[in-house]
C-alpha cells in the first residue's frame, strides 16, 4: 500500500527549513534575472543590431553568437550545472553552495534572455527606426527611445516566462548543495515519501509564478493601451 503523506510531519523543523528555502530560492531567482536578465538584453539588443540590414549590419558577429547561443541554450540545465563545474570553481572558488548555483544560472539565463529579447525587437516596425535615423538620432538613442520602448510590453512578458524557467532552474540547485524549494521537496518530501511536503513546496512555486505572470500581465496591457 502506497502513503500518499506522511502525518508524522513535524512543521516546528520544517516550518524553518521552508522559511530558508524559501529566502534561498527568492535570492537565486532575483540575483539571476536582474544579471543574466540585463545581460541578456545587451546580447540580444546585439543579435537584433548585427542582423542582416539592422542598425549595426555584421554578419561575421550575428553568425558567431547564433552559434553560440543556439549551442547553450538546449543544453538541460542539470547537465550544464555539472558541465559549469570547472568554471564555476574558477570565478567564485567553489562548485558548493547557493553562491555556487547561481553563476551557471546568470550564464543560462543570460543566452536565454537575449533570444527572448532579439526575437521581440525582430517585430519592432522598421520604419520608425529609418524615421529616426533620418533625424539624426545614434545607434544607441534609437535603441533607447525607439527599439526598447516599443516593444516593452513583449518583453516584459517575455522576463515574466523567463521567472519561470529561472525558478525552474533554481529547483535543480540542490544538486550541487544550493538549497531552495526544489531541495526543501526533494530532501524532505520525497526522500522520506511525505507528499504534504511536496506539495507545500510545489503550492508555494506555483503562487510565485502566478504573482509574477499577473503583475507582468498588467503592467503589458497598460503599455499596450498607451501605445494605442
């Protein structure tokens, strides 16, 4: 007979431990999109730019992060987690920790980001970019007052779906001692067949992802509206 939970749960020792991995999760997850999220925008603002007739027209360049970014980015996380190992030793002087699982996640996220973000200017009407560009405004004016603006809501978004594979990634860093929600379940729900425990973990991601998709929701569809 399969125990679908564990009435022993004792939630004076749990009720810490998930407070920890809650706080552990939040701090992967935030120090992930603010880095990897800005980096990515760069890199994608600079896919977009080297695209064949763009603002910054260089084949050799889009070709070489094309490569690249397509090369990282199937990669399971659980695999490049380990792969990043060596690196990751290098940079923060440990492949232990929470430290230690988020450098792998800001380099994933960032590669992800940044076709998020060439594939949401890809749209952006070029007419308004040689109307700008016949007034005399720079590269780097166009992208912040044309390029940007008028495709936030997309982007925005496009980050609100990127919280979720980031949250999906921090629920992996146990692997390497991270700590989190992903580990909270594993070690205390799963190893020791308590599915109140599971679930607790699961319930809590799943209300972040829908604060998150919410805001992001709202905050897109005012954008649309003024840009109307």
């Amino acid at each position: 007979m399969i125990t679908l939970a564990n009435s022993n749960s004792d939630w004076t020792v749990l009720k810490p431990l998930l407070i920890q991995s809650i706080g552990q999760t939040l701090t992967m997850v935030l120090i992930t999109l603010v880095v990897g999220g800005f980096l990515g925008l760069i890199l994608g603002v600079v896919l977009y730019g080297t695209r064949p007739g763009n603002l910054f027209e260089n084949a050799v360049v889009y070709r070489i992060l094309d490569v690249i970014v397509n090369i990282v980015r199937p990669i399971p996380f659980i695999i490049f987690l380990a792969a990043m190992q060596p690196l990751t030793i290098v940079v923060v002087g440990t492949s232990i920790g929470t430290v230690a699982a988020i450098f792998p996640m800001v380099v994933m996220c960032t590669f992800a980001t940044s076709r998020l973000v060439e594939q949401n200017l890809v749209p952006v009407d070029p007419g308004m970019i040689e109307a700008a560009r016949s007034m005399g405004a720079s590269k780097f004016t166009i992208i912040r007052t044309v390029l940007i603006p008028e495709a936030l809501a997309p982007l925005i978004l496009a980050y609100a779906f990127l919280f979720i594979g980031v949250l999906d990634m921090s629920a992996m860093a146990g692997y390497i001692g991270g700590g989190g929600l992903g580990n909270f379940a594993i070690a205390y729900g799963y190893q020791k067949f308590d599915q109140t425990v599971t679930w607790t973990a699961v319930i809590i991601m799943i209300i972040l992802v829908q604060v998150v998709q919410g805001i992001a929701n709202a905050i897109a569809k005012r954008l649309l509206k003024r840009q109307q």
